[in-house]
C-alpha cells in the first residue's frame, strides 16, 4: 500500500482532468484533512481509493462521472464525518470609497455592483448578500431610489444583510474616539429609518481592510451596541477571540483566515475541519465576492456553491449571513481564548501620508467639538441648536476617515473630494459655533463697560468678515465702535484656563501707546500688540490679552485708551545702545535656548524641578530618505539617510514681549524652505514651534521618500512611551517604528519627576525610541498618487510640554486646549439688560474623567436637556464630579445610541452631579436642567 502523503501528489493531477477531475480530487483532500483530525482513521480508505482513481485514470485517460460516482461509493464510510462541518458562504463587495478614483466612480461601482447582486438574487432565490457602509446605502438613496425599494424588499425577507455599524469602513487609529461614537450613533439612526430595521440588528462591525485597531475599539463598540467584529488586518495569532479593552469591555472577533476578496473554489473546504475543532464549531465561514471596486459574487460563484454543496465527501455548503455565523459563535463564546491588546501595526507611512486630509480630519473633529459645545449651551438662553446640520458635517467628517482616504493611500481626485467635503463641514461648523456665540453675547449685560460716546464716524461695525477663517477659526468681525470696545473669550475646555489670546481691534484710531484692557472688576490686563494691517478696506490691530476664562464658559474684557496723566511727558522710546544676539526664551516656568548657529533647541529646562530635558544633540529638524521603491504611501521605508537640518539658518526676528516673546529664523531644506516661529508666552507650560514649510520635495523609485521630521533626543532613560488612543491612552515599549496617536506622544521618565511631551495640531505618526521622540510631518510618497504634498505651503503647530507628570487627564486636557485655542467674539454697545452676567462657567468638570463631547439629545425630552461623554484614563476608579450653572433636575446614564442603561448611579445635588466611575470605562450621561 502507498504513503497518503506521497498519494496525495496524483490527487493534484486528478484536478487536470475536468470537472469531475477536480471534484474527486477535492473530496480526497477534504477527506485526507479529516483523517489527519482523527489520527489517521481514514488513511488506508483514502490510500486505495486514490491509487483506485489514479489507475482507472491511466487506463481511461480521463477521469469520469462514472469513475468519481464509483470511487465516492467507495468513500461511504467518511460521509458522516464529512457532513458534520458546515460552511456558511456570505456574499459581499468590498466597495472602497475613493481609493484610486473620484467619487462620480464610486457612486457608479455601488449602483452597477447592487443591480447585479439584485439581479442575481431574482435568479437564485436561495442567494443571500451582505453589505457594509452606511455611506453606499446613502448613494443608493441619492442616486436610485428605485433600487432603494428593491433593497429594502430583500431586508425584509433576510436575503440582504445589513452589516453596517460604522458609516464608512473607517481606519481605528486616528480618528478621535467621538468620531468612532458617531460612526455608530448616525449609521444606526439612518439605516434604522432608511430600511425600516431595528437598530439593534446592526450589531457587526465590518472592517476587512482596515489598517490596525486601537485597543479601546470593544469599548466603544460595545457601548454602542455592536457585538461582532470582522477584520484581516493589524493581527496574528487566533481567528476567533473575545477582545477585551482596558475596561473589561469585549466583543467578539473574526479574524479572516484567508482573505475578505475571494472566489469560491473547492480548497475553501480544505481547513474547515481543522478550524472548527480548533474553536468548538461545526460552522464556519466563507466570505467571497470580487471586491475594493465593487463587483461582488459572479454567477459561477453561485454555481458552485450549490454544486458543491452536493458533493457527498464534503461539507455541507450553504449561502448565509455573517450574523448567522456570529449566532453560533456566541454558543462558544466561554471557551474562546481573551485577549486584550492593540491590534497594530500594519502600513505605518499611512500615519503621515497626505498630511492635508490628516489636517482636515483633525480640524474638523475640534471644529464640531466646540460647535456642539457652544451650540448646547447657547440652547439654555433659547437659542436653537441645529441638529440636523451636525449630522450632516459629522457624515462629511466620517466619510473621509475610510482606510484609503484618511491614512492617505489615494490619489488627487480622492483628495480633491475629501477637502471638498471638509470645507462644507467647516462651514457647518465655523457658523453654527458663531450662532451659538453672537446668542451668548446677547444675553450678556455690558452696558456697565462701555460708556457713552458718538460713534457717528466709526467704521468699525462690520470689519472683519470673514478674518481668521483661512486658519480654521470663526470669522472676527467687529460689531464694537467707538473709543471702548468689549469682547468675551469662550473657552470650550471642561476646566478654567489661564493663558494669552488674540484678539482684533478694527479702525481703532486711537493711541495706541495708551491701549489699556480691564477685566469686568475694573482691573488692569496685560496685553501686548503683535501686529498691525490692512483687511479689506479696515485696518486691524491685533492684540495678546492675558484672559482667564472659567470651564466651558466665557469671561469679558474691555479695550480702550487710557486718559493722559497731567503732566505726563511721553519720551522717544528709539534704542540708545545695542544688544548682544541672544536665542534664549525664558518665562516663570521654563527656559528654552537655541543653538546660536543652527537655531536647533538645545536646551529645554523645566524651572520647577531643575531639570533638563533635551541631550546633548539639541532637538532638531530632520530631512529623512527613506529606501522603499512601491507601496510608498502605505509603507515607510528603511531611514538610508538622515540629514540633521543645521547649516544656513537665518534669523529673520527676535521678539521680546512682556506676554510673548519669540525667535523666526529660516532655513533652506535641499528644495523647500522652513519658516520657524519657537515661541514661549508668559506663565506657558510649553513651548511652541510655528512652523510654515514651503515643500518641493518629489518622492520617485530611484531616490526613495523624503521625510521631514523632528525629532527631541531626551536627557533621560525612558523605557516606556504613552500615545493618546481614542478615548485612551496606551503605553508601548520602545520601537524604532512609527507607530498612531490622536495628537500626543510622551516619553515616561524612569527616574525624574518631568515628562516631556509633543502635542500636534495634526500630525499623527510618532516614534519613540533610544531615548528620543519624534513625528514625521511631511512625506513626498509617490504611489499611489505622485504628487501628494506639493502646490501648498504646510502650516503647523508643534507644542513641547517638559513638564508633564505622568497623570493622564493632565496630559489629554493639556492636548486639547493645544488643539482648541479659546475665542475672543466682539460684543455689541446694544447688548443691554441680558441674563447673563459678565463671566460665567456653564460647565465643568471638577474631577474624575475627562470630557469627551457636549451635545443635544437626538430626542430631547425637555428644552434645556444636554448629553454629556466622558471617559477614564488614568486606570482608576473614580468618583466623577461636574458642576453645571443651572440646577439639576435629573441625570442618567446612556450608551452611545442614547438609550438609558439601568438604574442611574447619578447623585444629584443642586447644580452638582457625582457618580463613579470605573477605570478605563466611556460614558454618557443624559441631563436635564432647570430653564434659566
């Protein structure tokens, strides 16, 4: 008798004989895999058939059906074993949004891709299909209505499953955690009324290609209602898991075996056996369909499913759901094994590519934080809150976080598009946020701080439209006149802020020598001019103004020219001697030096402690080549060069401001040219670096990617690395790798009591290693699209914290008033007799959590009725308190969808609720307050 082994090689000729060739063939090898299962049980049984077949197929020259009949007569003995297993086959197309063309073809690959599904299902009725994204149902609803009424038939009768949970297949790092929450909360709401299905059937979150997970992906998931995951990518090891967050939240996980994109061929059943066992199972999955540009299952994919499905030696074969395959997991969910990690890393240049749609998502994310905010607010003075626009910015922001538009591995006409849809969201946003504002300002009282006076010549009211807007801010225009002139400043943080803002007088013809700014007691404010212009037929001064605001509140201050003292002689302020170049910064808390050649930072001292943060190398600017020939937009190549930025720096101005002092120097970079503005403001806790980069690079096959980088060598030991993750923070062991984080990277200190930190305003790619850190900001890849980062001078923020401790909600509240400046709005001389008073705290969170969104309830029950997410960073229980400005009347918490969770936990006092929170855990709360 022959080695199986040895047999098995004829099995593979048998395939070139036919169909029934391959039938056979596939049968025995099935058959050999169920034999290796059971310890070789059906060796000898496979061994005679297989020289059985192969002399009949000598002596025939062919093999069959009469032949394969036969030989599977022989096979009887193995047909209960074989029929045990069962595959589920799930129908999808995989639909990139955009990924290598514009969105005119995107629309196009959904509508041709469901009319063949459609029309495939009118043939087999047996045929079921799957399909993910909210945002292609959105595009059928647009675009064919007709088909719309065809889909939803096949809802109903579960032919069509709806696998949608998130409104694009979105990547998991560098979208914030709110992002990931109203992914589910807009899909869930608009699919449920769309097809007239429960929202709690959209329980699986489909993500084959997304580019790696963050570790808090079950926590959000769970809390929105979603219990499944599918993916292929960001992970080895098991295929079937309960993940766990760090809060002990978990869903269930499936990792794809083989690949999402596949046709059915009979080696499907090959591993069945071997899986199932592995998992407890008798059912496994098949996921098939041509997919990335659409097409799903062919008609020969049908075909073959329901030919094989009558294959005696084989498993039974079947069409079905994921959501079928999910159902029979749960009845094993106990015994699969738990992990609890990220699952990361795959495509590491996609933290850095395309770095204006990174740019876009991140400023649009702040932009509808602070708009819902303020627009909540504003709601308790009666102000409407437009909700129905939120939801249409937030779905433009969402849409552009899909795995090939966001991490950049696209081309022009995807980035042409993904900006297109950014500017219409800001536009949302930016005049929702200044609604709700102008509402504010109108119930405030400021008659006492402005005087009388004529104002008949004032060209004031009116200037500015539109000012500020280019750098993503609300528009500053004026509506003050006159001498005095007031202005509040919004601060959207949940805690009170102390720090420099900038603020615009329009046609103020006074002198300025005698500019002087008092808060609401009377007090003097310190203020420095920064710059002085011309905007559209008005002048400006812009002014720094020492503001201290209260959490998500607001505070007053007013502007005008102080009187002449009797007596007073006024002296020629031109310098009488010269001073010695000197690129030191130094406020009350730190003291930063640059190199007197390069400008590079040598030096960065924490005051409070004594400590030094930098090494001896300095902080520095890097042009970095990378050695990668293809895939250069997903992928950073080997660093082949490193070219430290240090000759021909020219420093272009020196400021030295009682608020804000600062050093511009320029420095040519091989094409470009980098224009840097270091910058330190009284009482700051960080350093600023302004950085205006002028960027020609060109990426090719031959030179490999230029890379411009910073990187801080540190001057200490650190063995472990902390990076913001939605709703989180995740520490990692050093890496010499990029690696995501939403907008900071710090480097733990093993031995002193300073941290020292980089806080991004939209960089995403970190890398943290041999006691250094550094971001990678611009990256010429040059495929997909060649061309990715030229025809725009990149503006951007890098802010250096060295005095960080290692308590993650200071770190994530320093972040985010990094990336939310507060706002100085000009007050009207009308607003007279208003409920408000002149400084007020709305909000705040006193201790506990961090607060991760304000809105309104989808359904509000009452007028004044806000939804608070918070979450816990820190890895401790908590006792969370939050004061509002109004009473209290109620408070409990929801999920994410906004529907109640059990009993409430919430301790109401007065204006004060308490409860506890658990460590690591996002909440929601759903409060109602007493109208003011």
């Amino acid at each position: 008798m022959g080695d199986l082994n040895i047999l098995l090689t004829k099995v593979d000729d048998f395939a070139q004989a036919g169909y029934w060739g391959e039938r056979i063939g596939a049968e025995l090898t099935y058959g050999y895999h169920l034999s290796r299962l059971n310890a070789g049980k059906y060796d000898e049984l496979l061994v005679e058939v297989i020289e059985f077949v192969a002399q009949r197929h000598r002596e025939l020259g062919t093999i069959t059906q009469g032949l394969v009949e036969e030989a599977e007569g022989q096979l009887q003995p193995i047909v209960e074993a074989a029929k045990k297993y069962e595959v589920l086959c799930a129908a999808h197309a995989h639909i990139d949004m955009n990924w290598m063309w514009r969105w005119d073809e995107t629309v196009v690959i959904t509508l041709d891709t469901f009319r063949t599904m459609l029309d495939l299902m009118e043939e087999y009725p047996e045929y079921t299909f799957s399909q993910s994204q909210a945002s292609v149902y959105e595009i059928v609803e647009k675009h064919d209505p007709q088909m719309l009424a065809q889909i939803k038939k096949r809802v109903k009768e579960g032919r069509w499953e709806v696998t949608a949970s998130a409104w694009v297949e979105a990547d998991k790092n560098m979208p914030n955690g709110e992002s990931m929450a109203r992914h589910i909360l807009y899909t869930k709401q608009y699919l449920s009324r769309l097809l007239d299905i429960a929202p709690e059937s959209l329980n699986i979150a489909f993500e084959p290609d997304t580019f790696g997970h963050n570790a808090n992906v079950p926590e959000i998931l769970a809390n929105g209602g979603v219990k499944y995951y599918y993916h292929c990518r960001g992970a080895q090891g098991d295929y079937l898991e309960q993940w766990k967050a760090p809060s002990g939240s978990s869903i269930i996980v499936y990792r794809e075996p083989f690949w999402y994109n596949a046709n059915i061929e009979p080696s499907l059943a090959y591993a069945i056996p071997q899986l199932c066992e592995q998992y407890g199972l008798t059912t496994w999955l098949k996921v098939y369909g041509v997919g990335d540009h659409g097409g799903g299952p062919t008609r020969r994919d049908i075909e073959r499913i329901r030919d094989m499905a009558t294959w005696p030696i084989f498993p039974r074969l079947r069409f079905g759901t994921f959501g079928e395959f999910f159902k029979a997991v749960e009845a094993v969910k106990d015994n699969l094994p738990v992990t609890q990690v990220e699952k990361n890393f795959i495509f590491t240049g996609c933290y850095t590519s395309q770095s204006r749609i990174k740019q876009a998502n991140r400023v649009g994310e702040a932009a509808l934080n602070e708009a819902e905010t303020f627009a909540s607010i504003a709601q308790t003075v009666g102000a409407p809150y437009p909700a129905e626009a939120f939801a249409s910015a937030w779905q433009k922001v969402l849409f552009n976080q899909f795995h090939d538009i966001l991490p950049g591995s696209c081309v022009i006409g995807t980035r042409e598009h993904a900006l297109g849809l950014f500017q219409e969201a800001m536009g949302i946003a930016s005049s929702a946020k200044k609604r709700a504002l102008i509402a504010l300002s109108k119930q405030i009282d400021t008659s006492s701080l402005i005087p009388e006076e004529d104002i008949s010549a004032t060209r004031s009211e009116g200037a500015g439209v539109g000012f500020g807007v280019e750098n993503f801010q609300i528009s500053q225009s004026s509506v003050g006149a006159g001498k005095t002139r007031v202005f509040h400043v919004f601060n959207p943080s949940a805690h009170s802020r102390q720090e420099l803002v900038e603020v615009l007088l329009w046609d103020w013809d006074y002198d300025l020598e005698r500019l002087e700014w008092k808060d609401t007691a009377g007090n003097a404010v310190g203020h420095q001019v920064i710059d002085q212009g011309h905007y559209w037929g008005h002048t400006y001064v812009k002014v720094l103004v020492e503001a201290k605001v209260p959490a998500c509140g607001y505070s007053t201050y007013a502007a005008t020219e102080s009187p002449v003292a009797k007596g007073e002689i006024i002296f020629p302020r031109d310098p009488r001697v010269e001073p010695i170049p000197d690129l030191t910064l130094e406020n009350e808390r730190l003291k930063a030096v640059l190199d007197p050649v390069n400008c590079n930072l040598v030096s960065l001292l924490n005051k409070d402690t004594g400590e030094e943060l930098i090494g001896p190398s300095g902080a520095r600017f890097r042009m970095i080549d990378e050695d990668i020939d293809r895939g250069t937009a997903w992928r950073i190549g080997r660093y082949q060069r490193i070219d430290n930025i240090t000759q021909d720096a020219k420093v272009t101005k020196i400021e030295r401001g009682l608020l804000r002092q600062s050093i511009t120097y320029e420095v040519p970079v091989r094409s470009s040219k980098l224009r840097v503005t270091v910058i330190l403001d009284k009482g700051s806790p960080k350093l600023d670096l302004v950085v205006e980069c002028d960027w020609h690079e060109i990426g090719n096959r031959e030179k490999g990617v230029p890379q411009l980088n910073y990187c801080v060598p540190l001057a200490y030991d650190c063995a472990k690395y902390k990076y913001d993750i939605p709703y989180g923070v995740v520490e990692r062991e050093p890496m010499d790798r990029d690696v995501p984080a939403n907008s900071w990277a710090l480097a733990v200190n093993s031995s002193g009591k300073s941290q020292f930190a980089i806080v991004t305003d939209s960089k995403y790619g970190f890398r943290g290693v041999d006691n250094s850190l550094a971001v990678s900001l611009i990256r010429s890849s040059f495929d997909p699209d060649p061309y990715p980062e030229n025809g725009k001078i990149h503006r951007f923020r890098l802010s250096l914290y060295p005095d960080l401790s290692e308590e993650n909600h200071l770190a994530i509240n320093r972040a985010y008033d990094a990336n939310h400046p507060m706002t100085a709005l000009s007050a009207s001389r009308k607003a007279k007799g208003g409920s408000l008073p002149l400084n007020r705290s709305f909000l705040e969170v006193v201790s506990g959590a961090v607060l991760a969104a304000v809105k309104r309830p989808e359904t509000e029950i009452e007028g004044s009725e806000i939804l608070l997410r918070l979450y816990e960073a820190q890895g401790q229980s908590s006792e969370v308190v939050i004061d509002f400005a109004q009473p209290v009347k109620y408070a409990y918490f929801v999920d994410i969808n906004e529907e109640m969770i059990g009993d409430s936990d919430i301790l109401v006092q007065g204006r004060r609720a308490t409860f506890t929170i658990a460590p690591y855990r996002t909440v929601s709360l759903k409060v109602g307050l007493q109208e003011s």
